[in-house]
C-alpha cells in the first residue's frame, strides 16, 4: 500500500506544479451555477416577499426588539432580532423560530458583545412599526406586509432590506424518505394553514463536484438577504479578489465568491474566490459612507447591481448568499469614512500593532538550501549595503514536511544560525502550515491524535487529505483547547532550535487539501457538532490566532508576536499580516496588488503586501526595479520566489539595477518613522493620508524616479542614517520634512517606544508629540503626558519645503535655553534646511524663524 499511495501523491504534487507553468485551471473551482445552494437562491428573481411581519408578536426590551416573520409558502416561523447598537450601528439577526437543531452563529470574531442602546417606538399601526435610532430624524421602519427594514434620515431612505423580496432561509427539516409517522403528523403551533407541498430539488441532500461527494445529511441551509442603497453608484470591499478597488456589476455573470481556497496562479479582473474572507461591503458617495457586515463563516456569493431606483436615482442593490448558518448583520451607518472604520474596528478588533521591525523588509525564497546559504544570502546583503531585518525559510527547511522541525542534514545547527543573525540583529521566520505528517515517529501527530484535536470526517474517524507532506491531518482550531495546545508548542523548549528572534509564517490555511474539492476540505468534514461547510472560512483566522498566542506565551507575554497568514477572515487584522498569496511576475499582478492591498485595507487588514517581483514566472529587470519601489511603498514588503525561478537576489541583475533597488530599500528604512506612526494609528483606526504615491503619471518616469508626493500641510519624521537592520538604528537621530500648505502651516506626529514589547500598553512606555509649524515657528508638544519613555534620539536636521528665507533661526526649549540654528535656503525649490538642532525627540522645544 506504500508505493501506491506515494505515486499518487507524486502525481497529485506533479499536477501542482504543471499548474504553476499556466493560468488558473477554473474547472477546479465551482460557478455560482455548479453551486447547488448558489444556483437555487439565485433562481429566485426580485419581486414580492413571501414573508409577514406578524407585528401582534412583537416584543420591545431594553436592548432589542423581536418579531416572527412568516414564510407564507411553508408557513415556517422565523424570528427577527433587531439591535441598535453604541456608535450609530444596527444589527439584524434572524434564524429558525424552532429549528430542529441548532444553526451555526459564528463565535470569536466579535472582540465583545456590542454595547446597545436603547430602541423605542415612535409609532405604530397594524402595517407598520417606526422605531427611533436615535436623533430626531433617524427612523427605522418595520413594514409588516411583505416584510420590509428601511432605515432612515428625516425623509431620505439610507438602506432598505428586503425591498427586493429576496430574503430566503431553507429551514432545517427531516428528509423526506427518512419521516416517521410522528414527524408527518406534527405541526407547529402557527401553522395551522395549509403549507405549500415543497419539492426537493437537485443537490439539496447530496451534491457532486468532479469525482467528490458531499454529503448533506442536514440537507438545505442556505440563506439569502437582499440591500438597496439609494443614492449610491460606488460600493468596495468584500476582500479578497484579484479585481479593481471598486466593485464591479455582477449582472450576467458570477458573483463575487467569498471562499477561502488555495488558487494557483489566479486570474486577474475575476471574481473567483481566493484565500481569505472578509464579508463586509462599504458604500460611498459625496454625502454618506456606510457599511454592511455580514457575518457568516460559510461559503458566500455577493451579487451587486448597480443602476437606477424608482426615482430616477442612482441605486446600488447588494444582495448576499451564504450555504448555512444565520443571517447576522450589522449596518454601519458612518456618516463619514472615518466613522465606518471605527464603527467596524468596535466590532471585529483594530489592526495588531507589530514590532517595528516587521515593517522593514523580508527576504524570502521557496527556498533557500541550507545553513551555508541563508550566510551567503545575509552576508550578500551586507556586501551591497541593502537592509534587511528577516529572512524566511520555506518548506524544504523541514525535517520531510514536519512542522516545528529542521532537516538535520541541511540546518544542523539552527541556534548557531539564528544566533548570527541576531548578532546582527536581524530575524528569521519559518513557516509553519496546518496540515500535519500522518506518522506515528512524528511527536506533533502523535499528541494531536492522542488528544482527539483532529478534524473528523463524516463517519467521525480523522479526517485525512493530501498536502506537501503527503498523507496529512488537520487539527480542529475551532476547539480552544486544541489552539491552546498549539499555542504551547512554540515554547523554546518545545520548539527545538527556536530562539527569540525567529518568527512564523502560516501558509496553506484556507485549508488546502490538494485531493480535496476545489483543492479544499471534504464540506461534510466535522468539528465537533459542526461540519466543515459551517466554519470554513474561519479556519485560517483560528490557525493565526492560535500561532500569536504562542508567540506571545513563549515570551512570558512581554513580546508583540509577528504572523504572516494566507487565509484570513473578518477580525484577523487583530493577530498579524496577510499577503496577496501566489502573484506572478507580471506588470498586471504588479498593478493589481495596489487594489488589493487597498480593499483589504478598507475592512480593517492594513498589514498587507504582496510578493516582490511576483511569485511564479521570472520577472524583467524592469519589473523587478518598479515592483521593490512600489513594495516599498507598501505596508508588508517582502520578496519571494517559487523554487523552480532563478534566483533574484536584489544583486544579481547588474549593478545599475543593484543600486535602483538599494536605494528603493533604503527609502523605506527611512520612513521606517512614519509606518510606525501610521500602524500606531490604527489603535484608534482614523484616515491619515499625509504620504502619498501615484500609481501613473501623464509624463514619462526615468526608472530611478519613484511617483511618490508629500501632501501640503504635512510633517514627516525620517531617519536618513540607513544601517544594516532597523534595529541598528534605534537610537538614530530624526530628519524632519515640513511641507507647508497653501496658508505656511503643516502638522504632525512623531511616536516612539521599545519597538517590540507590549510595554507601550501596560506600562505607558512611549513617547507621542505632536509637530506643529505656524506663524513661523515649528514645535513639538507632548500628546500624552502620563507616558513614561526615554529616547536617545534626537532631531539633526529640519527640512522646510515651500519656505521663505528668514533673518534668523533660534531654538527655545523647555528649561528657558535659546540658541542659534544653522541653515541654509535654496530660492530655486523655496526649501529651507536647519542644521543640527540638536534637540532630544522627547522633549518639548520651538524652532524660531525671525
């Protein structure tokens, strides 16, 4: 039984790799019309709702309101819950009034139940219910026949739901050929009625894809819930596709799929899924912003149609198709963007803040060889004088595809390996993926199945699939005890040959299964009481939880953990980064990483990035300058390779090209500052946009000049001294850039702490000022006077650009000192230049222009 199993997965690893010299192979992964659940709400066209609000059941407490809602076909009762919720928020629940088991609502992703507020009745007659949200004129309307939500501002409707009649959930119900006698003669109280005689339909208990099977012994699930937005023609979001920041219309084809699955080499401008989830969708015109945050954890499909209402207006309906669960939504009302991103942060959680040094950059390769070759790579780049804080070892670095091991023969010695890298206080991530070697010499296997933490199939044995290591378990995140197990395996005595200094990187955790449907796991796969279809696109969200938490545990809770994740979920902005998963060396993949990373952004996942010169293929030299100056410019910069490319270090395509991309690098160490700042930011999530760049310009770039502009109005901290690591330059003096406005004023901000502990959180150890230049003079003030930090850094240098020429420049400080400053004024760029203030960063002062 060896052989066999070993050629197949040769030939199952061989078809993974000729995936890999051509474009997505689609008929791995379904449409919408080979989706039985997608196919069958699909059908149902816009028009009347077959639902009743039976307002004489209406109740009203202190935090919501409840109201059944009648299928009139079936005669199933539903409940409706309505929420308003602190921060101009409403949440929408409904489920089964009496399932006869209970349907999946997802846990963990909210950070807390949200806070409510009080709802009440502001009229009501035997059509309808207003209810007040607050404020004179904000209004929510409860039709009762047919059952509708509008939600409004004085007389102008926001939001409606269900005005399109497309709200559909499949009850749980008994097959029919499996009925007793008892079950054919009960019926529910409420429905005394004669019920349509409904007619199971293909694929309802059991569908195919290809040569898979998937059983459905709970049968039909899937719900649906259609949104009108009045007055909106721009909608974004619902991350992650490989298409234009602006959604597009989906009339006459697929929807947008929300799934996470492993893609290779996907497809630009398609609204196939890729590998994470994020089902939230903002709208956005010149008077309002809002949000919609479906939270569902099951395959979904979005379609969007954008057009005209009944008035002529522009109108964007919006409707969403989940396989099972509940329909769980929270509208955000905004009215501005920045109120959206808090409203949104309040639910799921603010960006984690990294170490300072993850936002330098990475080196990666799948993979790099042995010992001797991560040296060379580290000493090449000390050669050519290019930074870099991490270096990643892919797959190969394991001992046969076991996690949380290192191949004897070539890492012998990884403690002495990361031991020279900390001496130059640099870091190594290894990955880490979630599929485990079935292997009964291999420890993690061995204490995951001992302690029945692995996922189940259908008949309830472990469930098995095919990954790099072959023959592969997958343990079951969704059991907390299960993460915490995992979460201890990263522990210095767990985790031979790891030190402080060496980080993770969790890959292959949508989940990939390469023998599976749509090279993912079997639906019908069980946790616990739970299949698979219920909590897929959680599966990633868990592993890079519980992969922080070790991080975090192994430091005694002293240190910011650093997580790369391919698969993601609303909410996994609070455990680490993500990336745009398997580019190619394309100028269109180069494009398209901006809109990517731009999407992601708006639901919360800032850290972002894509892989530097593109994953497959072989990238021009060209592509490969442009794409390390645009990576720069984004918040996760990493380069990566596939192992059957020729290696691309930043030296090995001519000294010319060496030094575009050293000096692409180096700029990005020297706004090292500034991304901090900005990270430290998105604690308290706000749009700070004083750094921009151009994807295009309508005049013609020389390849050494990087489209990049400093909004008017605006002060940004440098660090100019570039050394080899960000940490080497720790205690380096600033460079500030002051670029006055229109009125000769600029703000700003400099923050500053330890870079890596959470020592800023527990014991207000930082520093936070803001710069300020008016009236011709520039200040700093502290922004946080209780917080206790010292920097060694002080300023060096002031760059004024859009100056006047002064008599004078003096520098007061706060012990009553004033001193003469040096500088110099160029009349042909209007830049002034003050030499060696000489200020501490952490003090208060005032540079004087006379």
């Amino acid at each position: 039984p060896f052989f066999p199993r070993m050629c197949l997965y040769r030939v199952l690893v061989l078809s993974v790799f000729l995936s890999i010299t051509q474009a997505v192979d689609r008929s791995n992964f379904k449409t919408c019309d080979q989706s039985a659940f997608c196919s069958r709400q699909r059908a149902m066209k816009p028009g009347q709702s077959s639902y009743t609000a039976l307002l004489e059941t209406l109740e009203l407490s202190d935090s919501h309101l409840t109201v059944q809602l009648l299928n009139n076909n079936n005669k199933v009762l539903l409940l409706l819950e309505l929420y308003r919720l602190q921060g101009n928020m409403t949440r929408v629940k409904i489920n089964e009034l009496k399932p006869i088991k209970a349907r999946y609502e997802v846990p963990d992703v909210l950070i807390t139940d949200p806070p409510t507020e009080l709802m009440s009745v502001v009229a009501q007659d035997e059509h309808r219910v207003v209810l007040s949200l607050g404020g004179e004129d904000w209004r929510l309307i409860l039709s009762a026949q047919p059952f509708r939500l509008d939600i409004m501002e004085g007389p102008q409707v926001l939001l409606s739901l269900n005005s399109r009649g497309l709200l559909a959930f499949e009850q749980l119900r008994i097959r029919k050929d499996t009925k007793s006698q008892t079950d054919t003669e009960e019926v529910s109280e409420g429905e005394e009625e004669e019920a349509e005689e409904e007619v199971d339909q293909p694929g309802m208990w059991e569908e195919t894809f290809k040569t898979h099977a998937d059983t459905k012994p709970n049968g039909p699930s899937s719900i649906s819930l259609d949104f009108s937005l009045p007055g909106v023609e721009h909608v974004y979001g619902i991350p992650e596709h490989a298409d234009g920041l602006r959604l597009k219309n989906t009339d006459g084809g697929d929807p947008y799929r929300l799934y996470n699955l492993d893609v290779f080499q996907y497809e630009l401008f398609n609204p196939m899924a890729l590998y994470g989830a994020v089902p939230v969708l903002l709208s956005h015109n010149t008077h309002r912003t809002m949000g919609l945050f479906w939270l569902n954890a099951a395959e979904t499909w979005v379609d969007v149609s954008s057009g005209q209402g009944s008035s002529e207006v522009p109108q964007t309906d919006v409707r969403w198709i989940s396989e099972s669960g509940i329909i769980d939504v929270f509208i955000m009302l905004g009215p501005r963007p920045n109120d959206v991103f808090t409203q949104y942060s309040s639910l799921t959680g603010t960006q984690a803040f990294p170490p300072l040094s993850s936002l330098a950059y990475h080196q990666c390769r799948w993979n790099y060889n042995d010992q001797e070759d991560v040296s060379a790579v580290d000493q090449g780049f000390d050669e050519h004088d290019i930074p870099y804080d991490f270096i990643w070892l892919d797959i190969e670095h394991t001992d046969g595809k076991r996690y949380f091991t290192w191949d004897n023969n070539k890492f012998p010695q990884p403690k002495d390996m990361l031991q020279g890298l900390l001496d130059k206080r640099r870091k190594m991530v290894t990955i880490v993926d979630p599929h485990i070697k079935v292997d009964s010499s291999y420890k993690i296997h061995t204490e995951i199945r001992s302690r029945g933490y692995y996922i189940k199939n259908k008949d309830g044995g472990d469930y098995e699939g095919w990954c790099w290591p072959g023959n592969a378990g997958y343990p079951d995140f969704t059991n907390p005890e299960m993460r915490k197990w995992w979460a201890s395996m990263f522990a210095y005595d767990q985790y031979e040959g790891s030190m402080e200094n060496l980080y993770t990187w969790n890959d292959m955790n949508e989940p990939s299964v390469f023998n599976g449907p749509e090279v993912t796991m079997h639906k019908d796969a069980l946790h616990g009481p739970w299949e698979h279809r219920d909590i897929h696109n959680l599966y990633g969200f868990y592993v890079q939880m519980a992969t922080a938490e070790g991080q975090i545990q192994r430091s005694g809770g002293l240190e910011r953990p650093f997580v790369l994740t391919r698969a993601f979920f609303a909410g996994s902005q609070r455990y680490g980064a993500v990336w745009t998963g398997d580019n190619a060396a394309e100028w269109g993949h180069l494009k398209m990483s901006i809109p990517m990373c731009l999407s992601l952004g708006l639901v919360g996942i800032s850290f972002c990035g894509a892989d530097v010169g593109g994953f497959f293929k072989t990238p021009s030299a060209e592509l490969l300058v442009r794409w390390y100056q645009a990576g720069a410019y984004q918040p996760f910069f990493r380069a990566h390779a596939h192992l059957d490319t020729p290696r691309r270090e930043p030296w090995l395509f001519g000294p010319d090209n060496t030094a575009l991309i050293r000096e692409a690098v180096r700029q990005r160490y020297t706004l090292l500052p500034y991304w901090y700042l900005q990270f430290y930011h998105h604690l308290s999530p706000q749009i700070t946009l004083s750094l921009f760049s151009l994807s295009s310009l309508s005049h013609h770039l020389f390849l050494s000049q990087i489209p990049v502009f400093q909004r008017g109005g605006s002060i940004i901290c440098r660090k100019n001294r570039v050394r080899r690591s960000s940490s080497c330059m720790e205690n380096d003096p600033y460079t500030l850039y002051v670029a006055l406005d229109s009125q000769g004023k600029a703000e700003g901000e400099i923050y500053i702490d330890d870079g890596h502990t959470f020592k800023h959180k527990t014991d207000k150890q930082f520093i936070h000022r803001r710069l300020s230049f008016t009236a011709n003079s520039l200040s700093s003030s502290d922004l946080s006077p209780d917080s206790q930090f010292t920097t060694a850094s002080w300023v060096e240098q002031v760059n004024i650009l859009g100056a006047q020429k002064p008599d004078a420049v003096t520098l007061t400080t706060t012990d009553g000192g004033e001193s003469s400053v040096e500088f110099e004024f160029d009349p042909d760029t209007a830049v002034l230049t003050l030499r060696k203030p000489g200020v501490n960063a952490g003090v208060n002062w005032t540079l004087h222009l006379r």
